[in-house]
C-alpha cells in the first residue's frame, strides 16, 4: 500500500509551503509520528510528523520547492520490499503529469523532472540529503548570524541532522547567543567580530534587506507573500484614520524605573492598549459576515520586522490580565522566536488589535494598514520634547508621541476611535502607575 505524504495547512491563511530541508532520505524507516521534514509556511518553520509508518521510498517535492497545502509532497511504502514498486508507480504518474502539462500554464503538483530526481539522495556527510543541508531552523538562524557554512558541520542531531549547539560548537561558543533586544531589528554582527562583554545601547534599528546586485529582480520570499496576500486583502476593507497626541513624561518616569527589572516599553504600550480596550470592547472586535465579532479577550498582536523582509505580528495573550512583568518576559521570548521563525500559528495569528511602532526610527506619524481580521491597528510614533502651553498659561516643554489609529468603517466610527484614543491619552498621561499592579 502507497502512503501520501501531504503539504499541511500549518495556519489559516496559508496556501502553500516551502519546503526547508527533509529530514529523511529515500529508504528510510519511518515510524508514525516521527519528523519527515521540515516545512517552510507564511510565518514559521515547522517540522512536519508522519501519520504512518513505512519506508520514505519518493520525494516528489525536493527541498528548496514550493507545493500547494494538501498536494503529495512524498510516498511512503509500508514495506522496504514494496520501495521499488512505489518509485515505479511515481515514476508513471510523472509521464502522466507530462503529457497534460501542456493543457496547463501553472500546476500545483511537481513536474515529471522533479519526481525523477527526487530518490536519488547525495550524502556527502551525514547532514547532507538530497542535496540540502539537514538542519533545525534555529540552527539556520544561528549559522547566518555567525557566517557559519553549515556544509562544514557534521549534525548530532537525528539522522545526523545539524543542531544549534553543533553551530555553537564550531565557532567555540560555550552558550548560546543572547536574543536580540526586543526593540531592534538591527542585523546581526558577523563572527569575526568581537562579543561585546554587555548589550551595548543601539540607535534606531535597520531592518536587514536581501543583499541583491542593482538591476536584478529578486522574488518574494514565503514571509513576503503572505504580506502581499493578507495587504492587498486589507486595502478592500474601508477604513478611516484618527490621529491623538499624547504627552508621554509620566509614562517616560515609571519607565526607567522599572527598565532594571526587564520590562519593555513594548509591553508598557501594549498593556496601555490593552487596559484601555476593556471599556471599549467595540475598538476591539471585528467585522465578519455575520455581523460584529465581539472577542472574548483582548490579544495585541505587534509587527515585528523580519530579517531578509516581511514582518510578522507575535501576540501577547490576553494583555489586560498579565502582570507587566510577566509580560515583558512573554515579549523579549516571543521576538527571539520569531526572528527563529519558531512561533506556533497561535502566537502570531490569534491578535484582536495590533501595534505598530516606528518611534524608535524617529518617524513622527504614519498611517498603519488594518490588518485582515481586526477592527483596529494603532500607529505610534517617536516620544519627543516640545514646546507647550502648560495650564498655567506658561509655556513648558512636554515629552509628547502621535498616535494615529486606522478602524474598519463597517463597525467602528470615528466616535467610537475618538473616545479611545482619549481613554488611551488619560491612562497615560495621569495614572500610568496603574500598568503595575
């Protein structure tokens, strides 16, 4: 009996997935539940597990390919014997494959090439198969950060496959790396350089871009092409814009008090924002086509940009009811493993309401686009001194920041923004103690 290996939905918005490196080769035993390979979706690198039990005897989708969510991207056979015969039986699926290609100007399947070349395995080392290097996604991460060739590394991992520790060995790392600050997204140093002894203070962080020659096209990456989808989806939606600004002195004295003790000032606003959404339930529920989706709790998902481009939103579950410390410690974790591409599809599509900052590049104001999904996404842009009118009829200097919320019209009015973004400004400017406790 044949057993199809499928591309799974790993979330609700993928379409297909990229496949990263197969864990197994062709011949392999496979037991049920085992990782076969490890896939690539919109958001994440995820290893995929084996519903049954038998020999790896095709891969149809190579690594480095690309197959549609419920598309055969292997066959299994139930015993080493039935191998030759199941190689047989893609082997005529591919001359089939072949002779209606012309019929079609895009096929979701693998073409005939791809089938035949996919048993024939090169094992120049044990961590390599079929031709690609078989390592976890935080053992990839690690070796670009470090400029670690993993053709260099021999895997301890399953089947020889290279782990994180085996990359921290080859550079003489007796731990692993820090994570990057929460708030930047500045590129990592090569390893020649030297480890600083502490986290040095950085200036505004710079997203790192793919390194391409002038002229040359490069294509969208998987993270990219889920952006593309889910914005020109979002840009259907009608929205409107509300722009607040909110004197930030008090928030800026509680801040570097509690700074020592780990808390983020990611996590300050998102504990704001999200205080603030329990009087104003509207602002956080979202249009579906039954009506208004009144959300059971209050998620602030934060973009995140991503290395090589995109951006994902990481959520902070239910912000209202977490101590702010807790919550700072659930930031810094969720940002380290989504610049991994290690989050789980719950951790980064589950948001009721999302932040977006770019105060800390100095940007004044900018318009955010609304997120598919959400009724709301806040703007926020850099805290900076300027010259007021205090109530004392004097004039003073304030720390102040510009917020600027985009609602979908279909639910949420601009009223209901309105009342919001003054709530927001209260909590902030007068009673910002309050995020401790």
């Amino acid at each position: 009996m044949i057993h199809e290996v499928f591309m799974p939905a790993l979330s609700s918005t993928m379409t297909e997935g990229k496949i990263v490196s197969w864990v197994k080769s062709p011949g392999d035993k496979v037991e049920k539940g085992e990782t076969v390979v490890v896939v690539e979706s919109d958001k994440a690198d995820m290893d995929v597990e084996s519903f049954y039990e038998g020999y790896l005897a095709v891969i149809t989708v190579p690594a480095g390919e690309s197959a549609s969510v419920g598309a055969a991207i292997a066959l299994l056979a139930e015993t080493e014997a039935e191998i030759e015969q199941v190689k047989q039986h893609a082997a005529q699926l591919g001359q089939g494959a072949a002779a209606s290609s012309t019929q079609k100007d895009t096929a979701p399947t693998p073409t005939p090439g791809q089938v035949e070349a996919a048993p024939v395995a090169v094992q120049d080392t044990p961590s390599i198969r079929n031709g690609r290097i078989v390592a976890s996604p935080r053992a990839r991460k690690l070796a670009k950060e470090l400029s670690v060739d993993l053709n260099t590394i021999k895997g301890s991992g399953p089947h020889g496959r290279v782990v994180a520790e085996d990359v921290e060995a080859a550079v003489g790392k007796a731990s692993t790396p820090a994570p990057a600050p929460a708030a930047t997204t500045t590129a990592p140093k090569p390893a020649s350089a030297p480890a600083p002894a502490a986290p040095a203070p950085r200036q505004a962080p710079t997203p790192a871009v793919p390194v391409a020659a002038l002229g040359e096209t490069v294509p969208f990456n998987t993270l990219q092409n889920a952006v593309v989808r889910n914005m020109v989806a979002s840009l259907q939606v009608p929205t409107f814009h509300v722009g607040y600004t909110i004197t930030t002195d008090e928030l800026d004295k509680l801040y570097k008090k509690i700074k020592s003790k780990g808390v983020t000032m990611t996590a300050l606003l998102a504990k704001a924002v999200a205080v603030t959404l329990q009087k104003h339930p509207l602002v956080n529920a979202s249009c579906v086509e039954q009506g208004i989706q009144y959300h059971s709790f209050i998620n602030i998902a934060v973009a995140v940009a991503m290395p090589g481009g995109g951006l994902i939103t990481p959520v902070l579950q239910q912000a209202d009811q977490v101590d702010i410390y807790s919550l700072s410690r659930s930031w810094k974790d969720l940002v380290e493993r989504a610049r991994l591409k290690q989050l789980q599809p719950e951790e980064y599509s589950s948001g009721t309401f999302t932040l977006s900052n770019l105060g800390m590049f100095g940007v004044d104001r900018f318009d955010a686009i609304l997120p598919p999904g959400q009724g709301s996404i806040l703007a926020i842009g850099a805290s900076r001194p300027s010259v007021v009118a205090t109530e004392e009829g004097m004039m003073g200097v304030r720390r102040q920041m510009q917020v600027n919320i985009t609602c979908d019209h279909r639910i949420i009015y601009g009223a209901d923004a309105a009342a919001f973004l003054q709530d927001l400004a209260k909590l902030i400017e007068t009673d910002p103690q309050s995020l401790t406790l």
